[in-house]
C-alpha cells in the first residue's frame, strides 16, 4: 500500500513515519513538497503519485495567528482539504484527517462524543470545523475524520519542551488552571492512525488523546515532576495556577475540551494510555 503523508516536520508526520509498517510504502511531503492551499498543485501530485491512502497531517495550527491571519488558516484547514478530498475521490484513494478539539466551545461538563455540537470559538477551530465539513461533503465513504488535543512529541515545538526551557530559565511560572483537556503523546495518535489504515472499512469521525483528564496547570507540575526525576532539570521552581483571564491571548480558548475516545478504543481494539504515562515515556526519549 502506497500512503502518502502531508505535514512533513511536524509532530505527527515524524512520527507517523518512524512508525510506519515495513508493508506500506510512505511518501512523506511537507509544505515545499507539497501546499495543499494550492489546487493546482494537490491535482497534480495525487494523480502522478496515486497513493492508496493520504493522512493528512497538514494543518494551520498558529491559533492565536489565526485571529489576524484568517486567510491563511481557511486555505490550509479548509481548502487543502477540499483539495485533497476531490483528488482522492478522483483516483479511488482512502483519506483519513487530523482535526482538533477546538471545534467545541468548552462548556459541556462531560466528553465530548463524536455527534456532540460544533461551537468553535477562534478562526483556529472554525476552519478545522470548515475542512471536516467539506471532506463529509465530498467523500465521506472513504475518509475518516480524527480530532485529537494538546499534541506533543520529541520533536517539533511543543508544550512540553517549553514547559522544560522555561523551568530551566525562569525563576517561577504562572500556568492556566482553568482550561482543562487531555495531552496526546504523538506517538500514540500515530499509533492508532496505522492502525486504522490497515482497515479500509473504517469511515466516519472519531476521537483520540491519551486517557485521563488534566488542566494546563497539572500538565506543568507532572512535566516539572517527571523532568527532576529524569534528570532533566536541576531543581524545581514555584508553579503557581493563574486565571485564563490573567493571562489574555488574541484567540478564546475552550475551558473544557475532553473528549470521548469509546468508539476509537473499539474500532480499534486499542485502549488509551493515561497522559502521565505517556508523558514519561515521551521524555525518556530525549534523554
């Protein structure tokens, strides 16, 4: 099987590919490769490669951007999967799509199902919403749709290295206490996304992050806990829980964003890992 992976040097593509079974042949393409904004372009690689399968792990993912850069945002979170979709559908490929969490406004008091409401509350999780729409539209026999959250990895830029820069850095930190979701070790999300690529009869939207629940805040101690006893930092620091008003950013974000992950586990038959767990897992890696 022929998959072709968009997002190269992101997160997930890097880890989508190092974890890639020996019987798929992977085509691994980042923005220079391939823009997805461009149709043109989309048009003319899908048909020349003819790839079996595209996850699409090219996204806009600059939230607070996204506020001032609209534009941007819809042509590669809208667009771009408008494109591939029409390209896919044209040559019989199997799609699956990542999307986010932010697709829902924060005010549920329980998980989130896969049929819960969209209410997204930035041009972020608008044009996320925007390309899961247009890829049911288009092809919805053959594409699967994941949202996920608070993704991290070893490589890339994320929360969890900047959490360990910052520990190392500055005297005391102020952490969001107040917008609670789940992190998603990359790895994890890549593992599942094989997974379902080696079941061409699998359609429709689900959900994947790691088990368990956690605000911004927990995230930094168990980042700051786990860093001391790796020995990836010397000592610890004050971390103080701080309001999402006292630390005001141009894009609102969800204050509950957890979502249910049943129907992914038994598609599947692969049960989440709790966050902590892969956390550690995760920083022993860049020891």
């Amino acid at each position: 099987m022929k998959v072709l992976i968009t997002g190269k040097g992101g997160q997930l593509a890097w880890e989508l590919v190092r974890l890639a079974p020996q019987a798929f042949e992977i085509i691994s393409v980042g923005r220079e490769q391939l823009d997805i904004s461009n149709e043109n372009q989309v048009v003319d690689f899908i048909d020349s490669t003819k790839p079996d399968l595209v996850i699409n792990a090219a996204a806009y993912t600059a939230v607070d951007q996204a506020e001032k850069d609209s534009v941007t945002a819809y042509a590669v979170n809208e667009h771009g999967v408008k494109y591939l979709a029409q390209a896919c559908k044209k040559i019989n490929a199997r799609i699956l799509h990542i999307s986010t969490d932010f697709i829902f406004d924060g005010t549920s008091t329980s998980p989130y199902q896969t049929d819960a409401k969209p209410n997204p509350l930035n041009n972020y999780g608008a044009s996320k919403l925007a390309g899961e729409l247009a890829l049911n539209e288009i092809f919805p026999q053959a594409s699967v749709i994941v949202r996920t959250a608070w993704v991290y990895s070893a490589n890339g830029n994320n929360f969890v290295k900047s959490m360990l820069r910052l520990m190392q850095e500055k005297p005391q930190l102020g952490i969001v206490y107040d917008q609670v979701g789940t992190p998603t070790w990359a790895k994890g999300l890549a593992q599942w996304l094989w997974i379902i690529a080696a079941k061409p009869e699998v359609t429709g939207t689900y959900h994947w992050t790691d088990a368990g629940v956690a605000s911004w805040y927990d995230f930094a101690l168990a980042i700051q806990e786990l860093g001391l006893e790796k020995g990836l930092l010397k000592s610890a620091i004050p971390v103080f829980p701080i309001r999402t008003s006292a630390y005001p950013t141009p894009a609102k974000r969800p204050a509950f964003s957890v979502i249910d992950k049943t129907s992914a586990e038994m598609v599947s038959e692969l049960n989440t890992t709790h966050w902590r767990k892969q956390l550690s897992a995760m920083m022993d890696e860049i020891l």
